[in-house]
C-alpha cells in the first residue's frame, strides 16, 4: 500500500469526509482508500457535521473554525 503524505489541512479535510461518507479514518484518492495510521482522529471528528452539512464549503469552514476559536479565547 501507497503512502499518502499530504499537508495538514488537506488530510483533516479528506479525513473527515471519509468519516462523513462512512468510510473509514482515512483518505480517498486515485489509487484508493489510504487508511491513516499517525494522526489522531480528533480535529478531522470536529469537521465532520461541517463538511457533512456543508461539503467542501471553505467559507462555513472558516466560519467554524472563528466560532471554535471564540469558544476558546
């Protein structure tokens, strides 16, 4: 199997529709399902109503992320 190393905010993104989707903790890409093994899946389980709600909408995500950050501060 493939290793997949892909920057931060794309594997959160491709993780987290692929739990939406029901898929797995993982990413699907050309050549198929890449589970992925090294990163929790904690933030990619954050985004997942956001990207079910509102698919790849970077503008709902943004909108969350300042409500999250609101919610820390």
């Amino acid at each position: 199997m493939k290793s997949f190393n892909a920057h931060d905010p794309v594997m959160y993104l491709l993780t987290a529709q692929a739990l939406w989707r029901g898929e797995g903790y993982g990413m699907s890409l050309a050549e198929g399902f890449v589970p992925v093994k090294l990163q929790p899946p904690g933030f990619s389980a954050l985004l997942v109503p956001v990207v079910g709600l509102f698919g790849m909408n970077f503008f709902a995500l943004k909108l969350f992320m300042v409500g999250l950050a609101g919610l820390m501060a």
